[in-house]
C-alpha cells in the first residue's frame, strides 16, 4: 500500500498539487493508494481518499505502507522515517499558496536530501518515475539519526530530574 | 516517576513532543493536552495515560478563533493542573503552549520544557517567541537557534 498524505493539520492549506498527481500515479501504476488529501477540494477518482484520519489510524497507515508520499511536514518525515518506511516528500511552496508563512518545508527537505531511503521531488511530475524506483527498491529504508538519541536522552534527563524535585 | 503534561495541536507537533520522549513516555506517567480537533477526539496514545481535549472555537483559522481558544484554554489549564498536579511540563508547540506555559508559570511553577520544532531552522516560531520567556529550559533541534534563545536554550540533537 502506498500512503499519501498532505499532514493532518485541520487548520492547514490545500495541496492539491500532490493529491491531483498521487492520484494520477495511483490510476498509471495500479496500485492500492490511500490519500489522507485534507482540506483540498479535489476527490481523487483512482486513489482511495480520506480527508483526515484519527491520530492512531494514521499511524496504522503509517505502519502499513509499502512506501510513504507526503508533504515535507515534521511529522510525515519522523513518522514514516522511526518506521523504517522509504519515503518521498514533497515540499510545499508559499508562492503557490501552499504554505501560510515561509518556506520551511524546502528548508526541511534540503536537511533530508541525500539519506537513504529518502527522496525529495519537488516537480510532481517527476513522481511517477520515483514512486517506480521506490518500489524497486524495498529495501532502501530510512533509520533514525544520531540526532535523534542525543535529544531522547536530553529530555530524559529533563524529566528524571523533574521526578526529583 | 515524573507525571508530566504533554502540551501539543494535533498533527506534525503531536508527533514531534511523542518523537522527542520515545520510550521515556511510557517510562512516567504522562498525559496529553491537545487542541481538540476532529481526528484528535477519543484518540489513545501509546505510552499515555489520558488525554484532554482542548476547547477549539467556530474559525479556528482565523486570528480571533485562535485568541479566544486560547484565552478560554487559561482557565481550562489551570483546572486540569489542580486535578492532575504534574511535575513537569513539556511542549513542541503549537500556540496551545503559551496558555499552558503562562499557567504554570504564574501559578505553580513546575520544569517547563519547550522545545522547537524541527521545521525551524533560521528562526524561532511565534510560539517559541512567547513562550521562551516562561520555559525552564528550551531544546533546539538546530544549532543556529541558540543565538535567538539564549542561555535557557540548548542544543541536544534533533528529531530528523
């Protein structure tokens, strides 16, 4: 299965951009899509679609991809990325209306650039033929950083030393 | 073990604060207060004891549904503290955190950790602007953030 999602923001934007080609790929390809699409207007007629799932059943998706392709958020990254699952991302753009503020998704997708079993498109056109690749390749997953323990055990530190207050 | 409030809005900073604890979360008793959207509503956490559904108004979107959620959340928070007496608070946003951060502040003091999300690399958020002065200690995920900060402000690692 491959999950595509926008984010779960309720209060978040449209990307209609990746629903519309997410759509399209899942009709070229064949293939079970889910697409958690969000606020945008556009119903997806190959794709199944949702507009936001629960918090748990997102993660079950989350779990149960093959492959994830999403919008450059936080949490699309950390949750496909702590799950082991290859993943494309899409960055947002503000000059398209895809972003309220400023471009942190490029920023975030520029940090990501380059790490195994990740993927950063930014022409949805180019989608199909990284989906393809993707799932070429299964084996090509992501792990979590080294970062990633350092700042677990700097908040466990916080929270023990709390406990002894 | 601690008892520790959990402040997050639903979506990418929810997965952020859930990130940062990892397997600490199950490792205290720790409870979730969330702006309570839709797909927020009944959820269960892994790790967390109980969840509150912070009150949303008609438009969130717009500048005066934020104010006045958030304004109503005050009063919310302090009942939820009375009732559950954390020993520490922690939040990566979004603005749900200042009403909670200003109630622990002002009435009981406890560890506050802020810490900011990994979307900021260049600056810090509006969230992190207010709430930097009612924090006990703020987390960076990137080193270019520390100067905004200041020496509350550390730089442990990231989640990405």
């Amino acid at each position: 299965m491959i999950f595509v999602t926008v984010g779960s923001a309720e209060e978040g934007l449209e990307f209609e951009r990746l629903v519309r080609e997410m759509d399209r790929v899942a009709g070229a390809l064949g293939a079970d899509v889910l697409i958690q699409r969000g606020t945008s207007a556009y119903e997806p007629a190959h794709a199944r679609h949702v507009r936001f799932l629960p918090f748990e059943e997102a993660m079950d998706c989350f779990r149960r991809a093959d492959l994830v392709v999403g919008h450059c958020g936080a949490g699309t990254a950390l949750n496909a990325i702590l799950l082991g699952k290859p993943l494309i991302l899409v960055p947002r753009r503000a000059d398209a209306g895809e972003l309220d503020t400023e471009d942190h998704q490029m920023e975030l997708a520029a940090c990501l650039k380059g790490r195994p079993g990740i993927r950063i498109v930014e022409d949805v056109g180019d989608l199909e033929r990284v989906v393809r690749e993707m799932l070429a390749r299964p084996e090509e997953r992501p792990e979590p950083s080294e970062r990633l323990v350092r700042l677990r055990a700097a908040v466990g530190d916080f929270l023990l030393r709390a406990e002894k207050k | 073990m601690a008892k520790v409030c959990l402040v997050s809005s639903a979506g990418g900073h929810l997965a952020e604060v859930l990130g940062a604890l990892g397997e600490a979360a199950g490792e205290h008793d720790c409870f979730v207060c969330v702006t309570g959207f839709e797909n927020v509503r009944r959820m269960r956490l892994t790790g967390v004891r109980r969840v509150y559904c912070m009150p949303v108004f008609w438009r969130y979107q717009e500048p005066f549904g934020v104010l006045v959620s958030l304004l109503v959340s005050l009063p919310v928070f302090v009942w939820i503290f009375l009732k559950e007496r954390p020993d520490a608070l922690v939040s990566a946003g979004a603005e749900i955190a200042i009403p909670a951060f200003l109630v622990n502040r002002l009435l009981f003091r406890k560890p506050a950790l802020y810490i900011e999300s990994i979307t900021r690399l260049h600056a810090p958020s509006a969230t992190g602007r207010w709430v930097a002065r009612l924090a006990t200690r703020i987390f960076v995920q990137w080193p270019r953030l520390l100067e905004f900060y200041g020496p509350k402000a550390e730089y442990p690692g990231g989640l990405l």
